[in-house]
C-alpha cells in the first residue's frame, strides 16, 4: 500500500469524491472522461489530481490491483471473513465462496471467528488452518484476540464480510473505538433498494485503512464476483496445492480416474466441507456459463 505518497478516494457521495491527499482531504468531481470510458472511481482507488477552475478534478485513476462491484472498494489487499461458533451457526460454503473470490482476487483471506465465549471454535479453526488460512478468534466481551487482528491492519487496505449478526459491527468498533460506524441494521430492514446507495467509507486505523461496508450482506459479494469454473481450483490453497499431480490435466476433480483431489479428501487432507463447496461452486459456475 502507497497510500502516504499517493492521494487514494475515501469515499464518494452523490457524484463527489473525498479524496485523501498529503495536505488533507478534498473535496473532489471527476472528469468526464471517466464516464465515457466506463471508469467509475471507488474508495481505494489512487488517484491523480488537477485544479481546475477552482475545484479539484480526479485526473486520472492508477491502475488498480483489484476492483470489487459489491461493496465497491478498490485495491484491497486482505479480506477478514468474520465467521461465528453458533447465532448465526457457520455456513462453510459462505466462507469458502468469500475466501476464493478473495483468492482469485489477488487479496489475501483472513478468518476471524467469533463468539468462541458460546462454543468452542476449535473445529472451524482446524479446518480453516489445515486449509492454509490465518484464523483469528476473537471475544467481543474479553477482547482476547483483538490485539492479533489490530497486527493484521498495518500497511494494508482491508475489507470485512461475513453474515448478518456474525459479529462484524462489534468487532469493527472494538477496532476503531471512538470513530462513528454506520450502521447496516436500518438499510437492511428497509429493503434490498437502499443496499445499493450505502457507500464504503475507508478509515484510517492502526496503521492501515479499514473498508465500513455497511448493510452488504456477503451473499452480494459472492453473487457479484462470480469466478470461472477453470479458475476454482487456484482460489482454493488446499486443492491448488495438489496442481499437476492428478491423472488427466484439466481435471475438474469432479469424477475424473487418478484424481489426486479426491484422494486427498478421502485421506482427511481436504476436508469433505471444502470439497462439498468446491463442488458446488463448479457446478453453480457452470450452470452460469450456459447462460
Ligand atoms: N457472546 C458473544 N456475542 C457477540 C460477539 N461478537 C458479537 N456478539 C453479539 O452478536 C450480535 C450481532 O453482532 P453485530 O456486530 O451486530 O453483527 P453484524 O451483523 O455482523 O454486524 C450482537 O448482539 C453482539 O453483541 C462475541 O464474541 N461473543
Ligand atoms: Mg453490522
Ligand atoms: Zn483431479
């Protein structure tokens, strides 16, 4: 992350953009240019900027490492996948979908289970590490293990997602005490319309930038970011790190003979929840390629 050298957007609003620069934030219009090339600037994005007749102009958007559509946020580095012991109970199939896009992203995946106060966590924790994740357990109550994820932050952009009631409001307060969320809860009663008009706020905290991505539940981001059947394989660390060993290249790992995936499975080296998400993502990103 460059952000101290280069000007990055904070957030926009109604077609203007903050933009953080050495001398502060500025209120800025982006060029229309953008428009007609299909560019739309989003928090996160590095920015180029000129005066222009007395108001600041974003000039130019620098090339960007990755761009998510839902929640918009640019150049994301690292992705905490907030996952609680039980209320909600853990669905391993929406961890496995947030961790490959973040995978296939080019961010790095993070797991942070929470409620461990309720139930032990020591399952998902396993399965998560065997799978070549970090996991956190934090304790919103205790504060045990919130020191670990304030170390994660530094230098870097992150996101936070996971399911309604998981614990990410809490664990985002805890992390940045004194700054004013917003809150996800009323867009979320209100309807599926108003989602669209939360904007992502970047927050500068523990030497790094958090992403408040209010009232985006992590099912949007999983439909938004859709990966292609080919590419599975390499978003998930467990099943890439067998790549080339099974019998056919191009094996799906579905039904193929001398498939080395599915040997691992039923040696407990992949864990069968994994697979199962495995499988399921391929047959789903089949089914969206016919159409
Ligand atoms: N027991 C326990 N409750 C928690 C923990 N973290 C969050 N909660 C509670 O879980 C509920 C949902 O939390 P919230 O932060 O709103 O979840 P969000 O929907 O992901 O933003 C709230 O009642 C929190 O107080 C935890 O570590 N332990
Ligand atoms: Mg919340
Ligand atoms: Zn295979």
């Amino acid at each position: 992350m460059t952000m101290e050298q280069q000007p990055y957007i904070v957030k926009g609003i109604g077609g203007f953009y903050y933009v953080k620069t050495a001398d502060g934030v500025v209120e800025c219009k982006p060029k229309g240019i953008f428009r007609k090339r299909g560019i739309t600037p989003v928090a996160g994005d590095q920015v180029r900027l000129q005066y222009d007749a007395g108001t600041w102009v974003i000039a130019e958007v620098l090339p960007r490492k990755n761009v998510f559509v839902r929640p918009p946020v640019a150049n994301v580095d690292q992705f905490f996948i907030v996952a609680s012991t039980v209320q909600p109970s853990p669905s391993t199939l929406v961890i496995d979908k947030l961790s490959a896009i973040a995978v296939d992203r080019g961010a790095q995946p993070v797991l942070v289970i929470t409620k461990g106060d309720l139930q032990k966590a020591d399952e998902l924790e396993r399965c998560y590490s065997t799978a070549g994740f970090p996991v956190l357990c934090v304790n919103a109550s205790s504060g045990q293990g919130l020191e670990e994820v304030r170390a994660m932050l530094a230098g870097k952009l992150s996101v936070f997602s996971g399911n309604s009631g998981v614990g990410k409001s809490t664990l985002l307060s805890a992390l940045m005490p004194g700054i004013q969320l917003e809150t996800g809860e009323i867009s979320q009663k209100l309807g599926r319309g108003r989602h669209t008009t939360r904007e992502v706020v970047l927050y500068e905290t523990c030497g790094g930038l958090v992403a408040d991505t209010p009232g985006f539940a992590s099912l949007d981001m999983a439909r938004a970011a859709a990966i292609p059947k080919e590419n599975l394989e390499l978003a998930f660390p467990d099943i890439a790190r067998l790549f080339g060993q099974c019998r056919f290249t191009g094996c799906s790992h579905l039904s193929e003979k001398g498939c080395a995936v599915r040997a691992a499975v039923q040696d407990g080296q992949i864990s069968c929840t994994r697979y199962e998400s495995y499988v399921t993502m391929y047959e789903q990103a089949k089914e969206q390629e016919k159409r």
